[in-house]
C-alpha cells in the first residue's frame, strides 16, 4: 500500500546503488510526499514546506541547497523525525513516521538515524572512542567492534581515541561526530552544515570521510550547505526554493553548483556585477 503511495515522486527515479547500500530491502532509505509545514497562523503564517516530494536514494551522498530560509533545515528536520509535518507523509526506510506515537518515533531515531550537526555535540568529560559509542550505550546495544574499527580507520581516528575533546582539533572533534554517527550502523545520516564550523581543510577532510563512507561502506547521508565545494561531494543535490523542490543536479561538480547559484541569485555573479554571463541569461 505505501508502495503506491510513493509512486509520485517528481525527481529522478532511484536506482540500487552498485555498493549495495547497508543490506536493506527498499532502495529508497527515506522518502516524503507531499510534505507540508506551517508555522504560526493568520497574518504570520509561513509556509516552509510546500507539498514537497522527495525520495532519498540508499547508499548514496544527497545534498540539500537553498537560499536561507527556503526550507532546508525545515526539509531535513522533518524526514529525520526531529519536527513533525502540519500535512504530507515520511517513510524511514519502509516504517511511515508520520503518525507514530512519541515513543516510537524516539526509538526508531535512536536505532535507524545518525546526526551530525553544525556544533560537534560532544561530551567534553568523555574521550573520543566514549563519545563515539554513547549513543549504542545509552540504547543498550552491543558495539560491534569489527565495524567499529572499520569506521574508526574510515575517519581516522586511530591514535585519538583516548583523547578528549578540548584535547583534538575543531576538525578531529567533527571526525568524532561522524564516527558517532556512523558507527551506530544508522539507515541513513542527516547533517545540518556539517562543516559549517571547520576551516576548509578540516572541512575537506570530514566531506571526503563521508564520501567514502557512502563508497566503502555503502552509508546513506543526506547533507544540509550552502558551499558549492561541500555540495560536489555528493551525488546529488537538490534545490529548495520558498519550501518547494525547484531543481537537481547529478554529479555535482563545485563549479557547476557555483554556476547554478549565481544564475539563481538576485544580482548574479558578483564578479561581473549588473552583467550577463555572456551565454545570453541575464544574471
Ligand atoms: N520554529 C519556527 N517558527 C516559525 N517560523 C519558522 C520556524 N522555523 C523555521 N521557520 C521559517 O520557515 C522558513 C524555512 O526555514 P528553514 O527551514 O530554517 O530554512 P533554511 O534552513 O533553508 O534557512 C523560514 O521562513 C523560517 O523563518
Ligand atoms: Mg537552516
């Protein structure tokens, strides 16, 4: 039944990634359709989403660009479960979250879903290999220490895992914020402006940790940015505007989501202020 239900989506169809995603059935690791969120009532209402359609491929690299206040964190929060939707439905994987009852959407974030926010998140009283596996501990799961070791050489940090988190870098501490997610074995990683606080060389380092992390170990990450450089990371991007979809790219390269941004924005390209781009498209 939710099988037809999705049978809508506007973007691209889904193909099986060749790295097999993280063994699930569903190629699609989440989905959302017709997604609409409201905020306030009357004169100041705002609509942050607009009867959205989205299918996040599994084992794949999205991300998610906008103009602020287009709607993406709004987007990302509500397929992660974080906030609810005022219409529309979200499937995690096969399981609809629209519709759980609190304790249920806790454990299916707790057990399906990682975060990697802007701010690390870390405990500062806990070393690094602690704060990686808390949320597993807090769960009562069991580590596993094959794939522990496996993630922990990924992001490399071997030789940190005893320090603590005033003792490592803004880079190495966001490293442990990946591992945190990753390690947990989520079905999918949601991250708001991940790299928003690293220069761009730990930045560099933590997007191509998550790049790999979606090739060797057939991860699903859906990223929040609005760097062009970030966003060609990905395998996709996709483009919010006024809480709709309006446009994807595949195969982003930081040039051409550059390119698509200025083209976008009111005043175009700031190196050629008031001008075309000499391909006849106004700026
Ligand atoms: N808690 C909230 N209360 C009222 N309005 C909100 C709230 N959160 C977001 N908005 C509004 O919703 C729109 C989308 O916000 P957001 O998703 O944060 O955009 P983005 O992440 O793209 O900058 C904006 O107009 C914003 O002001
Ligand atoms: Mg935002």
């Amino acid at each position: 039944m939710t099988e037809d239900k999705r049978e809508t989506a506007v973007t691209t169809p889904v193909r099986v990634p060749k790295a097999g995603g993280s063994g699930e059935r569903s190629a699609i690791a989440a989905a959302g359709r017709a997604v609409t969120k409201a905020y306030g009532s009357g004169e100041t209402r705002v609509l942050a989403l607009d009867a959205v359609d989205v299918d996040i491929a599994r084992g794949r690299f999205t991300a998610i660009m906008g103009p602020s206040g287009s709607g993406k964190s709004t987007l990302m929060h509500c397929l992660a479960g974080l906030d609810t939707v005022s219409e529309g439905r979200i499937w995690i994987g096969d399981t609809e979250i629209t519709g759980l009852k609190d304790k249920k959407l806790t454990q299916l974030r707790r057990d399906k879903i990682g975060f990697i926010f802007q701010s690390f998140n870390l405990l500062p009283t806990l070393n690094a290999a602690e704060n990686i596996t808390l949320p597993m501990d807090i769960a009562g799961r069991r580590v596993d220490r094959d794939w522990l070791d496996r993630v922990v050489e990924t992001v490399g940090l071997a030789g940190r895992l005893k320090h603590r988190p005033n003792q490592l870098s803004g880079g190495q501490q966001q490293r442990v914020a990946v591992a945190r997610a990753l390690a947990a074995r989520p079905e999918i990683i949601f991250g708001d402006e991940p790299t928003g606080n690293l220069d761009s060389r730990a930045g560099a380092e933590i997007l191509g940790f998550l790049r790999r992390s979606v090739d060797e170990l057939g991860q699903t990450i859906v990223m929040v940015t609005h760097d062009p450089v970030a966003a060609s990371y990905a395998d996709r991007v996709l483009y919010l505007a006024d809480g709709r979809i309006v446009d994807e790219m595949l195969s982003p390269t930081a040039e051409s989501v550059l390119e698509r941004m200025l083209r976008f924005q009111p005043g175009g390209d700031p190196r050629t202020p008031g001008d075309s781009d000499g391909r006849g498209r106004a700026s």
